[in-house]
C-alpha cells in the first residue's frame, strides 16, 4: 500500500498570497507531527481513520 500526506502553506511574495504544498512519501508521522505542531491559526483534516498516538499528542496540545 503507498500512502503520501500533503501539506500546504501559505506563502507571501511581493503582496500575492500563494499556496505552496508540497507531498511526503516518507517518515509520514514524523512529517506530520512537524507540520501539525507549526500550525498557528486552525488545523483542517480528511480522514478515514485515527489510530497514531503520536500525532493525537501533537492534536491535543494544539487545544
């Protein structure tokens, strides 16, 4: 099975606002977790199901 988070984040050059993301293959928790604990103002997600007790730690320090 293959499996890819993808992570998208604003990014200001010269007074546009624009969307840059960028997809992960590897090390999916840990470059979750990373993102997940840079968030500043909200946290949106689409998934089938939660079972990684790493980042729900990240999810609960965030509220």
């Amino acid at each position: 099975m293959s499996m890819c988070v993808m992570w998208a984040e604003p990014v200001h050059k010269q007074s546009k606002s624009i969307l840059m993301t960028q997809a992960y293959f590897n090390n999916l928790a840990d470059q979750l977790c990373f993102q997940l604990s840079k968030a500043k103002n909200n946290i949106s997600a689409a998934v089938c199901w939660f079972s990684h007790a790493n980042i729900f730690d990240v999810l609960k320090k965030k509220f």
